[in-house]
C-alpha cells in the first residue's frame, strides 16, 4: 500500500517528501482554504515539483461542461495532476469522457461500495472512499475500501482505491489489511505513525548506557 499526504501545507509535503515515505499528495478546497491566502496555481505547481508522483486536485464546477473544462485545464499544469471529481451523475458524465481522453481522476466523496463501482465503470484512475467520515455517521468506513478492493479485484477493475478521511493509526493498518492501493493521510497522523513512547524511551537509553562506556574507556 502506498502513503499519500492529505494535506496542502508545503512545509509538511517538503517534510514528508524528505523522509521519502509519500508517493503521493490529495487535496481538496477545504484543506486548500486552510492555507489562507495561497495563490491556487503556485501552490499545485509548487507540491507538483515536490514530489513526482499523483497530485490530486479538486474541481469546483458541479456541471459536466465545467467539470470537464476545468479537469482539461488543472491536468494542463503538471503531468503528475489527478482530477478530483465528486460522485455525482454530472461526476460519472464527466468522467466517462476524461477517461477517453486520458486525463487522471479521483472520483472522490464515496461514501459506498456502488458508488466506487460506478467510478471504476466510467474508468476513474482512483476512487476515495471517505473512512472517517463514515465512521463519524455510525458506519463502518473501512467496509466499503474492502468491498470496493474485492470487487475491483474480482472483475480485474484497474482503478485503484485510496482510502481517505484517515482520522488515526489504526485506519492505516485497516486499510492496508483490506488491500487499499493507497492511504492518504493528514501530516499529523504520519508522524503518530513514526514514533512510539518504548523507541523513544529505548533510544535514550542505549544513548545513556553509551556515553557511560565511552566515559569508563
Ligand atoms: C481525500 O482525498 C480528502 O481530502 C480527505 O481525506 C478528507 O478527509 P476529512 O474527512 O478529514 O476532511
């Protein structure tokens, strides 16, 4: 399973990218809107040139004609840009042309296993099933990942899915478990997955036990 960042905070992608864990980055226009006053094109190019592999970028437009025309436009500033398109019929309409034309999507704000099977029909790249958010509803978010994975898996379906709406560690096992193609995951829960008290506590200690022997020589 591959590691994306969900984030748009440069510092933490050029972060991420360092420690060469993330081959890829998702956005959307909440995590955009939280970076403030950003000029929108700088700041994809700017991720774009970070790290080479999928960058997912929101349309806005909730019509097959703008969505289209916007998918051509964002997929226009860097070869490594993927589409967000959300499911909707005008989604599914604008896919089903992008695919033919082939322009990278993620058919995202999936929240069932029918939907991400639609996604795969009309050949979206990617589809998003929201975990957490599913979870905040009573339902088990993972269960549509391992649904969307086994039936893509059984009718050699080649989009793959990314598991998205990751709220902590535990997600990320799950979601590797059920077979996701990808986990995209917020800054903060990417470092809950790096440390752990007993490391931290263990590195300290065989530093301590160190600098005793080096001082008895
Ligand atoms: C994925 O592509 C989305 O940007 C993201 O995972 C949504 O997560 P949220 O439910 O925490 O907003």
């Amino acid at each position: 399973m591959r590691i994306f960042l969900d984030t748009a905070n440069i510092e933490h992608i050029r972060h991420a990218a360092r420690l060469g864990i993330i081959s890829g980055v998702t956005t959307n226009p909440s995590l955009v809107a939280k970076e403030g006053a950003i000029d929108f094109k700088t700041a994809v190019l700017e991720i774009c040139s970070i790290v080479p592999g999928p960058i997912s970028v929101e349309a806005s437009s909730l019509e097959v004609q703008g969505m289209l025309e916007e998918a051509r436009r964002l997929s226009s500033w860097a070869p490594n840009i993927v589409v967000k398109i959300p499911v909707s019929e005008a989604g599914l309409e604008a896919i089903s042309v992008l695919s033919k034309e082939n322009i990278k999507t993620n058919f995202t704000l999936c929240f069932s296993a029918n939907q991400a099977l639609l996604g795969a029909l009309v050949g979206a790249t990617y589809v998003s099933p929201f975990v957490g958010r599913l979870d905040d509803v009573g339902h088990q978010g993972m269960e549509v990942v391992a649904d969307a994975v086994e039936i893509f898996k059984k009718y050699n379906l080649p989009t793959q899915v990314i598991a998205a709406s990751i709220r902590h560690p535990l997600h990320i096992i799950a979601a590797a478990k059920a077979g996701a193609h990808v986990a995209t995951v917020p800054y903060n829960v990417l470092m809950q997955m790096i440390h752990h008290p007993l490391t931290d506590i263990g590195i300290a200690r065989f530093a301590e036990d160190w600098n005793r022997v080096i001082k008895q020589r």
